[in-house]
C-alpha cells in the first residue's frame, strides 16, 4: 500500500504561494527607484529629446511666456505692472518655447518677437502648451482675450497637432473662474469645447465629491506619503514616461519613424476646421485681428505629411482668412535645414529627425518673419 502524501500545512502553503509576489513587488519597487533617480526626465519635456529644451522663463522679471492656466497668472501679473498696454495674444505649441542645441544668450522666438514689438507700443504675450490643439486654443482665446487688451491674436495652425483630441485640465482650468466661464460659455466655441473638456468645472457633482469622506481622506493620505516617499511624489511622471517609452519601443519595432507618412482622418480634419472658424467668427465679433499662419517646417529633408494632406490645409487656411479678414502668412520655409534639430529618446537613446523644434537661430529667424508681417498689418 503507497505511503500516503505529506500534507502540506497551511502556512508553508501561503509562503510558497506569496514569495514570488513578494520578490516581485521588491524587485518593482526596485526598478522604479532605479529609474526615478538615473532617469531624471520631466514627462512634459520627454518627446522634445535630449538635446531640447524648453525656455519659458520662470525666473524672468517679465514673465511673457507661459503655457496654460497654472503659470498663466505670471503672465498677467507682469502685463498689469506694464500698465495694461494694448495687447497681441499669440497661442501656440512647444515649437515656440523649445530650442534645439541651445546656447547662452539664445531667446525663443516670443521673447524675441515681445522685444521687436514693445518699442512700437504693444505688448505680446504668449501661451504655448505642448501638442495644443486648436479645441483648446479656442478655449484659451476666449479666456484670455478680456484679460488682456487684446487686438491682435497670432495663431500657427500645425498639420501634426489636428489630430490632437479633448481639452486637458490644466488648460480646462481656465474655467475655474465662474466670469471666464461664463464668458467662454457664451461664445461661438463653447459647443465644440464643451464635449472635449475631461473635467466639468466646478458644477454640483465635484463639489459633492470633494466634500465626500473618501476624498477627504485619500487627499490626506497621498499628501503625507508625497512627504514621505519621494517614489510616491513621482508616480505620474514614471507613469507617463512608462507609457512614453511603450509607445517609443513599438514604433521602433514596427519602424515607424519621424518620417513615416501619417494621414489625417477626415471627419478629424472637418470637426478641426469648424473649430477654427468658430474662433476666427469670435474674434471677429470681438473686433481682434488674427495672424492666420502655416508654421515653419522643415523642408531640407522628406517630412511625415502627406502632399495633398498638407496642400489642402495650406489653402484652407488662407481662404479662411479671406473669408473672415483676417492675415495669411506661409512660413514655413523661414528656418533652414541646418538650424532644425535631431530628437534623441531619453530612455532608450534612439535618433531621429525633428520637424516641430529648431535653434536659437531659427527663433531669431521666425521672430523676424512675423515682425514681418506684423509691420504689415500695422502692429
């Protein structure tokens, strides 16, 4: 008769079945430290590569540079020390504050162009939010436009960023104020902003939820592990950058590239172009000029637009400002090849070409083709 089997008591059971779990979460906590210490990459920085940087200018005097609704009030905060002057509000994406192999005393094109300007009695101001889409720059400019004496709105229009969806909540903030709300809610842009925005404002709903039990107590609780743990102050960057760095790899593996060809979808494109012409017909009501402009882009070298993508939105642009007064300029040949730069991944080190982002000198270059322009719309 076989000897029967040796049970297995259950403590030795549940060590043998929490061990691996254990190593595992060890090894996770690990690897996560590993990267949140060698990795030194702030996610909104993370696509411009290694060799890009962003200059917005935080420590600046006069702060005419921002990016969204959370560093927007240094910006008004410096035009209201200048007494208010009669205002340019320019909206536009990281190619305006980023410059490629910066060197000392290399300035972004809206410091540059805000120099340029002033002497002539106009004060520019910009916000630049990285990959903005023209949703939320129409969000910004019905926002922003009252705070500042707004007479002119400068607005690139980027073939790459119509395919950008929603409305982000540091740009949704904006509507935190019931005056700006209100005032956003009653322009002509508010119905293709209102089923973008991913957060609803400061309706019934939220405040019920900020006053519930459970968010009181998971708002103290991540507040006093963010002082403790610096591992737990990063989780959304390392967070980010995890998906970053997933995304980056499979395109390496499918040998997707800055030069692979990417069509616009184009319910995308027409849904886009409303939007565009809901803010055109807004500063029109407000009595604001726009400079409509294609931005630079790089030429010296086969880009990912698609030819017919590209023609069609060039010429949309400038029958939408013949349509509704405003001024069309085509720059996207003002910076040569040479002053464009490379993107080098900060996780995995691959290299590739840039077509959003160039030198200090393709800045003073682009600044100097607008100031072009303005001259000729009397600015």
């Amino acid at each position: 008769m076989p000897t029967p089997a040796r049970p297995h008591t259950w403590r030795a059971h549940t060590w043998r079945n929490w061990l691996p779990i254990a190593l595992g979460f060890v090894l996770a906590l690990i690897g996560l430290e590993l990267a949140r210490t060698k990795l030194v990459v702030k996610l909104e920085e993370a696509a411009l590569g290694q060799d890009t940087q962003f200059a917005f200018g935080a420590s600046d005097a006069v702060r005419v540079l921002c990016m969204n609704a959370k560093d927007g009030r240094d910006c008004l905060t410096s035009y209201e020390v200048a007494k208010r002057p009669p205002a340019i509000l320019w909206l536009g994406n990281s190619q305006l504050p980023a410059i490629n192999r910066v060197k000392p005393g290399d300035l972004p094109t809206p410091k540059v162009l805000h120099a340029l300007v002033r002497p002539r009695g106009h004060y520019l101001v910009t916000y630049a939010q990285p990959n903005a889409n023209l949703i939320e720059h129409g969000l910004a400019f019905t926002a922003l436009g009252p705070l500042y004496d707004t007479r002119l709105l400068i607005l690139p229009v980027f073939l790459d960023d119509i395919r950008e969806q929603g409305v982000r909540q540091n740009v949704a903030e904006f509507l935190d104020t019931p005056s700006i709300r209100a005032e956003v809610e009653r322009s002509p842009v508010w119905p293709h902003i209102a089923p973008n925005l991913s957060r609803g404002g400061s309706g019934e709903h939220e405040n019920a939820e900020a006053a519930s039990l459970q968010r009181t107590f998971e708002t103290a609780f991540n507040a006093k592990l963010e002082a403790w743990w610096p591992l737990w102050r990063s989780r959304p960057n390392l967070r980010g950058l995890l998906g970053f760095s997933v995304h980056n790899a499979r395109n390496r593996l499918l040998g997707i590239n800055a030069q692979s060809k990417r069509k616009v979808d184009d319910t995308v494109y027409k849904e886009k172009m409303a939007v565009l012409e809901a803010i055109l017909t807004h500063a029109r009501e407000r009595k604001v000029k726009v400079l409509l402009y294609v931005p630079p882009f790089r030429l010296d070298i086969p880009g990912p637009y698609i030819d017919a993508d590209y023609a069609k939105l060039k010429a949309d642009l400038q029958n939408f400002a013949s349509k509704y007064g405003a001024h069309f300029a085509n720059l996207e040949n003002v910076v040569p090849g040479p002053e464009w730069g490379m993107v080098v991944d900060p996780v995995y080190g691959f290299s590739d070409y840039d077509f959003m982002h160039f030198t200090g000198e393709g800045h003073r270059r682009h600044a100097v083709a607008l100031d072009r322009e303005l001259r000729k719309m009397g600015f």
